[in-house]
C-alpha cells in the first residue's frame, strides 16, 4: 500500500520515510522544491524504487494536496515551520492551521482509499508553565499559549508562538473530523513526541543548519549556550527519533490506534545529558569538548517539571521499550561529528 508523507525531506520524516520503505510501502513524499529531493534519492536508493517524490510548493493553497492524496492509502502530515524564531506568530501559525486543514480537505474530496491519517502534533500542544512536577497526559491541551500569543502577539516569546501553532493545528483537525465525521471514511490519529534527538539521515550542511531540537542540544552541549543553573533546572521530556518514526509507522498499522497519543521516553534536565556525554567510553568527541559537569547536580534528587503518561502508547502501538539516552546521544554525537 502507498503511504503519503508530507515534508518529507525533514529530520523526522526521513526516518519515517526510511522505515516505511524498509517495511516495504510504498511512498509518495511531499517536498516544498524539487532540489530538495536529490539527496533524498542518493539516500534510499538501495532500498529499490518505491519512492516517489512530489512537488507541492505552497501548503497552504486550497487543494495544494488535492493531487497527492490521490490513489493513497494512509497520510502522515509531518510539514510544519519548526523554529523559536517568529516575529509575527502568523508566520509559524498560518502555515500549521492551512497546511494541516488543506491536507483533510484534499483527504476528504480525493482520498477515497485512505483509511488513517497521522498527524504530527508535539507535547508542546499538553504543557503548561509549571513550579512543582506534572504528569500530563492526552487530555491535557496548551490553551495557555494560545491565550499568551491572543495577549501578547508579536511581543510572546518564539517558543510560546511555537507551541501555539501545534496546538491549534492539532484541534483544528479534530474540529475538522468532528465536523465530517459523516462523510470520512477515515481516522484521524495525532502523535504528540516531545524534545526529538538521535542522529539524522536528512540533508545538513553544518552542526548549526540541524533542525530545532537538534541545534539546541548541540549548542548546549557543545556550545556552552545555556548557564550552568540551567542545566540543572531545566529541561523537559525527549525520544530518540528512530522511536518516533516507529510510533508513525505503528499508527498508521494498528486499526485500534486512534485520537492523541503521546510517546517519550523520559523527561530530562538539561544536566542529565551532560552526565550521559561525560560517561561515553569511547568518546566521539575529545571530553573537554562537552560542556563541563557541574559536581553540585545529584540526578537522583534532581527535579524534572514535565512528565508525560506513555500508558496508552504502549497499549495501543505497542511501544515499550525506547532508545537509552547513552544509545541517542552517542549515534547522534557521532553524526554530528562526522558532519563537520
Ligand atoms: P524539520 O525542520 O527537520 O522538518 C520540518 C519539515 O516541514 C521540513 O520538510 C520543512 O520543509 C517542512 N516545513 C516547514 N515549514 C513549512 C511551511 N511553511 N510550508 C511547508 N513545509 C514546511 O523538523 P522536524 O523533523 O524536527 O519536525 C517535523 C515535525 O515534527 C514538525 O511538525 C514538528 O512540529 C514536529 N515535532 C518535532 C519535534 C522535535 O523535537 N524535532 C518534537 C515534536 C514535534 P523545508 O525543508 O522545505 O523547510
């Protein structure tokens, strides 16, 4: 069957793509120019011909997907702008709410074979600013962010106008299967993947081109670029992406798979990545080029402020074991070293 995956040239679909292919389906992958498609060529071409790359240069066109759903049978719709760097909020919140409405409009008038629709969706659509620990779950929803960039507009920081545009994507399309539900013969399931790391087999030119979550733990760990008190008191939850291509993989399989699912595999303070460096033996890199340890952090007292319920990840895609922090941070290490 033919699965299609949109922006799938990015850090996360490609290994979407990658096992979807090694899984033997074939996909059709959306790219916003077709130079963009060279390189993924050179990357799958000894997993045989059963890639197939389109063009949609504007996501955010009515019927920009009206051809590329034509003749699937599942949908993973992965492109959204990723980056805290947004002055206008419409610039990360336009192209979330058209591009993901756009693909289920061309879904519903054009997709007469598919049967799942995954979504991409983040934890960033759960929290909420926190002093004590929370374990959020699906039921929990980021209004607040969209309350602050309501507020604040151009003045809300990057990553509040960020989390904004996931979470009100993520409920436009339940909105939209809610108002449908009549006429779809599909079903909508969102993934929710917090803090996203491992090493990457998409396009990079350089350490710093590296996507969102990436270009910060490089630049924390390699770079100094947060203060030591930082380290010890901020963080969140994170999964090695080969665990999350998996989970998409997964959603699109398991017919009982539906709504919001969360996968991670455990929440993090910045310092416990830099323990986890430290204790690399071999090291990819020399040690004194990781950020120093700080004697004072005890991971064992530390406190972690988002906690996220995996219950129904585990039930319902059957992921149970997740990639070690030590496994993710050396394959990821090693890739940035390689890169240059
Ligand atoms: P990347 O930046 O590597 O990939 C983003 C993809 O979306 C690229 O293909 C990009 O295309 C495309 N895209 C971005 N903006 C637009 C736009 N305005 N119109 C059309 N296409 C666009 O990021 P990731 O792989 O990390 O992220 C993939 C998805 O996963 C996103 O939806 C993100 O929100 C979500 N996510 C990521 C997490 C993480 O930690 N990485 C955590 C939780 C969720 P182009 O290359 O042409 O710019």
């Amino acid at each position: 069957s033919t699965v299609l995956v949109t922006g799938a040239n990015g850090f996360v679909a490609m290994w979407v793509v990658r096992k979807l292919l090694e899984e033997g389906y074939h996909v059709r992958g959306t790219i916003r120019s077709a130079s963009k498609g060279d390189y993924m060529r050179k990357v799958f071409e000894d997993l045989g011909d059963k890639l197939e790359l389109v063009v949609v240069p504007d996501i955010e066109k009515e019927g920009a997907f009206d051809e590329a759903v034509k003749g699937v049978d599942a949908v993973v719709h992965m492109a959204s702008p990723y980056h805290f760097g947004a002055v206008d909020p419409a610039e990360l919140i336009d192209p979330a709410i058209r591009g993901t409405l756009s693909i289920l409009q061309s879904a519903l008038k054009y997709g007469t074979n598919i049967r799942r629709i995954v979504i991409t969706t983040s934890t960033a659509a759960m929290v909420r600013p926190t002093n004590t620990p929370i374990v959020f779950t699906e039921d929990d929803w980021n209004d607040a962010s969209i309350q602050e960039v309501k507020e604040k507009s151009r003045d809300a920081p990057g990553y509040i106008k960020y989390f904004a545009s996931k979470t009100l994507a993520e409920r436009a399309a339940f909105d939209f299967v809610e108002k449908n539900k009549e006429s779809i013969g599909w079903d909508l399931v969102t993934i929710a993947p917090p803090y996203i790391f491992g090493p990457m087999i998409n396009e990079l030119s350089s350490p710093s081109s590296a996507n969102a979550s990436l270009a910060e733990w490089y630049q924390a760990i390699l770079e100094s670029a947060k203060s030591p008190e930082e380290l010890k008191t901020s963080g969140n939850a994170w999964a090695d992406v080969r665990d999350i291509a998996l989970a998409h993989v997964r959603a699109i399989q398991q017919p009982e798979a539906e709504g919001r699912i969360t996968v991670s595999a455990d929440s993090f303070n910045w310092h416990d990545w830099v323990d986890v460096v430290h204790s690399l033996n071999p090291s990819p890199y020399p040690p004194n080029s990781y950020v120093q340890s700080d004697p004072s952090y005890d991971p064992k007292t530390a406190v972690r402020l988002l906690n996220f319920d995996t219950t129904k990840a585990r039930r319902v895609l059957g992921i149970d074991k997740y990639i070690s922090m030590e496994q993710s941070a050396r394959d990821m290490l090693e890739d940035f070293r390689s890169r240059g």
